[in-house]
C-alpha cells in the first residue's frame, strides 16, 4: 500500500503539469485548495477522494513517467488505470 503523502505528492504534481487545464477555473482552484488543506497522514475517505479527483485529469497532457506512477498507485487501489479510461472514452466517440 503505497503512503498517503505519495497519494498528495502525485496529486500535486498532476496540477503542476497541468492535468486539470481542461478544466473551468473554480474546478482547478478547488483542487488546488483542496491538497493545501489536507494534512498527513490522510484517511482513507480523503485518499479515496484523491485518487477519484485523478480521473478528473487529461491524460493526454499527462508526461508518461507522471501517468506512470499514478497508475501504478491506483492499480495498487485495485482501479482501473487513467490511460484505461481514456481508451475507453475515445472508442465511445467512433461508436
């Protein structure tokens, strides 16, 4: 199971690389406040919350070795990988 600061470290780093740019400010503003607020070690309930606000991101704006790791993260979580779900959109526009 990977720490929580690892779950906060890759959420930082996702907004930093501008995952979330597609996103209407006040949504990236939240998120934003949202990992200054919490403190270590976080529950369960705030990894969780995390880890969905992930699926938020674009992927293709993600740098491979970012998406990488937070795959490997949510894979440990027992979820389906970032890029799975991109996959999964695109194929739902050529329907």
């Amino acid at each position: 199971m990977y720490p929580s600061k690892t779950i906060l470290s890759l959420t930082a780093d996702l907004l930093a690389n501008g995952a979330f740019s597609h996103l209407p400010d006040d949504e990236i503003t939240g998120i934003h406040q949202e990992i200054m607020k919490l403190q270590e070690p976080l529950t369960r309930i705030q990894q969780n919350l995390l880890l969905s606000i992930w699926y938020r991101a674009d992927a293709g704006n993600i740098p491979t070795s970012l998406l990488y790791r937070c795959n490997t993260v949510l894979q440990q979580f027992g979820r389906v990988p970032i890029e799975a779900l991109l996959f999964e959109y695109e194929m739902e526009l050529l329907d």
